[in-house]
C-alpha cells in the first residue's frame, strides 16, 4: 500500500473530525468577512457575522450527513436573501461547497433537486441585487436587466461547474468502489475454491489410502488366521501363509510409497540429476542408500488378474472371467476399475466367511465396461461395525467417472457388486492375447 492510499484511507476513516477542524479554521476568516459585508449592504455588523456563521458552520458535517449539510445552507442563504442582504461573501461559497458536497456524497435525487435550487437561488439573487441597484442608480431599466442576467448567467455557469466536478468525482468514487467489492468478492471465492479443493483431494487421498490399507491388512489377516491353524498340523501351509502376508505387506507399502511421494514436494533442485548419487552444479550427491520415491503408474484394469491371484493364495477360491474386446482406459477409468473390485474383493475376505468362491467379470460392451463382482458367501447377512465406507467409497469413485454402481445380496445367497462404467468413444484395442479370456 502506498502512502497515498494509506492517507485517503485515514482520511475517509476520520471526515467529520476533519470536516470540523477546516470548518472551524476557514470560519474564523469566513465571520468577519461576512459581518464587513452585512454592514456593506445596511445592515448590522453582528447580523452579518451570524448569518455567515450560520451558513458555514453545517460544512462541519457536508460529508458525514450531507442532506441536512446542503438542506441547513441553503436555508440559511434563503433567509439572508429575504432579510434583503442579495450577496455575503465569502459565506455565500458555502452554497458551491455543500453543491459539490451533495453531488459526490449524497443520492441521486438530492444533488438534482440542490442543482435545481441553485438555479432558483441565483435568479433570487439576481433579482435582488438589480432591484437594490435599481433604486440608488441613474441607469435605465434595460441596462439593470441586463446587468442582472449577466449575473445570473455568472452563477449559474459556475455553479453548473461545480455541479459537473462533482459527477466526475462522484463516477470516480463509484467505480473505485465498485472495484473494491469485485476484488473482495473474488478473494472470498478464491479462498471458497482453495477450501473446496482441499477438501476434494482430502477425500481423495482418504478413499486411495482406505483402498490399499484395507484390502492389504483384510488379507495380511486372514492368511494370520490360517497360519496359525496350519502351524501344528501343517507347517509348509503356514510358512506359505507367512510368505503371503510378506509380499501383501510389501506391496502395501510399495502403494503407500507412491502415493506419497506424489504429494511430497521434490528435494532436488531444477536441474539436478535424477539418479540417487549423482553429483553435479546443482549440488551434493545423495547420501548413500537414499532412493526417491517411486514415481510407477498407478494400478489399472489391466492389473485385476494380480489382484485376483492375491486374494486367490490366502484362500478363496476367486476366478477373473473378461468379455469382449478389452480396450485402453484413461488412468482414472482403469483406476476406478481397480479400486472397486480391490474393495469388493476385500469385503469378501471380511464377510464371506469360509469356503467362499469369488467371480469377478469384467464384459466390454460398446459404449461400457460392466465390472461384476458376485461371491456365495455369507456377506450379505454379515453384521457392520458402521465405519467401514467402502461401499460409499464404490458409489463415489463410479459416479466421478460417470458410471453407476449398484450392491446387494443374490438371490440364492451370496452378494453381488456391479459397476457400470462409460468408455471414452474410439478407445484403441487391446491385443486379446494379452489379456485372457478366463482366468480360474
């Protein structure tokens, strides 16, 4: 800010305050003139000086209340007219200064209803003055009329001088204002948008770390639970199950490691090398051992039969059957395949119970990719803690892409998630022989 706007700040903060200490300091040169010039025209000396006083004084508040300022100064030159004193000045400046006053500060209808006044109250004082001259003046009455408009004319074109500043300023003020709410009101959406956004990617961040910690903790559990059944009758089956519970943890933090790494600000400068150890201009090697984190794609549609594989070894008998011809997703679509069948999978490891058998099929219609997950387990009829939010999660996750996700039990027994999503038109192919048609 500069200073300027620093002092038009403390100005406007402090206009009474300032109205009234210039009034008072111009009175005291403004009175005595005023009394010189009542005394000028017949009249007395104090008469004058109270008439000017008068006059003046309601410049103290022109800005704060400026109605009542023009209202109580041009009542007060009226009475000076009627009392027959046509011209005080300098007091009668203060008509122009309550003019301008009103025009900048005051509605609409007031400084067009004090511009008309001023029109009506030279013409009073024109009149006045010509008569006065009139009656002590030799001169003909062509020539006082004369006279008389050329003073009306006078005051008029100046007043209508002032009366044109004052719009300028007053548009001025309008805009400056205008302006002043335009940028507040977009810092308050920006910072709506800020919080908006934070929270958007809050949840997003929550719905990725449930996805993996859930999923990867359901089957580090289950394969637990094995192992320690099999550890006395079987102990191959319960080293196998602890191989399992290493690898689901591996990965799990391998997910972990790449999810936040794209939320933690890169400690290399532009420039450097990304290689760990690397030296170069842009600084030290890294220490020794020091690894960034991995920055790999994130998991697809593509990536189901791994998925399927995992919650195959701790137990379940899951099976991944694909329809038609698999096409290339966007990164959110695949992803959003994924995620749901992760959490769909997961749910059957924490309600199916035992011996459950798991289908996953994914059919690629013309215009969509429907993703079915069925299982006869006992899931549907499984009491909930109340804060899981996985189904949630499923419903938000298919709707962002446009889809639709529906879930509920079978009829038969069993319980049945089945997503809906759309396929961006001319999606490129995917060679078959990449992907399976069955996997059991």
């Amino acid at each position: 800010m500069t200073w300027w706007e620093r002092l038009t700040r403390w100005e406007e903060r402090h206009q009474l305050g300032i109205d009234a200490s210039l009034t008072v300091l111009t009175g005291l040169v403004v009175v005595p003139l005023g009394a010189s010039m009542g005394y000028a025209w017949g009249s007395s000396t104090f008469g004058g000086a109270v008439l000017s006083a008068l006059m003046w004084a309601p410049l103290a508040w022109r800005r704060r209340n400026p109605v009542a300022s023009v209202i109580a100064v041009y009542a007060f030159g009226l009475v000076h007219l009627l009392l027959g004193i046509p011209l005080l000045m300098p007091a009668d400046l203060a008509v122009l200064v309550a003019l301008y006053s009103i025009t900048v500060h005051g509605p609409r209808w007031a400084h067009l209803t004090a511009m008309g006044s001023a029109l009506v109250g030279n013409l009073v004082m024109a009149a006045g003055m010509v008569y006065r001259g009139f009656a002590g003046s030799r001169s003909s009455a062509a020539e006082m009329a004369a006279s008389g408009i050329g003073l009306w004319l006078f005051a008029s074109v100046t007043a209508l001088a002032v009366w044109a500043f004052g719009l300028v300023r007053r548009s001025r003020r309008v805009t400056i204002v205008a302006l002043r709410d335009r940028a507040e009101r977009l810092e308050v959406e920006r910072d709506q948008q800020a919080r908006i956004a934070t929270a958007a990617e809050r949840t997003r961040i929550a719905r990725e770390m449930h996805d993996i910690v859930a999923h990867s903790l359901s089957v580090v559990v289950a394969q637990a639970d094995g192992g320690r059944y099999a550890a006395a009758a079987d102990p191959e089956a319960a080293t196998r199950a602890l191989g399992t519970i290493a690898e689901t943890g591996r990965a799990a933090l391998a997910d972990m490691r790449r999810l936040l790494g794209v939320l933690r600000e890169p400690e290399r400068v532009p420039g450097a090398p990304a290689a760990p150890g690397a030296t170069g201009p842009a600084g030290p090697a890294a220490p020794a051992g020091a690894t960034a984190a991995p920055y790999t794609p994130q998991p697809a549609e593509h990536d189901l039969e791994s998925l399927v594989e995992q919650v195959r070894s701790s137990g379940v008998r899951a099976s991944l059957v694909r329809m038609g011809t698999p096409r290339r997703l966007p990164p959110g679509i695949g992803l959003t395949v994924y995620r749901i069948c992760q959490e769909a999978l997961t749910n059957v490891l924490k309600h199916g119970g035992p011996d459950v058998t798991v289908t996953v099929l994914a059919q690629w219609q013309a215009a969509a990719l429907v993703l079915e997950i069925t299982d006869d387990g006992r899931g549907a009829a499984a009491d909930s803690d109340g804060a899981g939010q996985g189904l949630l999660g499923m419903r938000e996750r298919a709707t962002m892409v446009g889809g639709t996700l529906s879930a509920g039990p079978r009829p038969g027994g069993g319980f049945r998630v089945r997503a809906e999503l759309p396929l961006p038109p001319g999606a490129p192919a995917v060679d078959r022989a990449a992907a399976p048609g069955t996997l059991g």
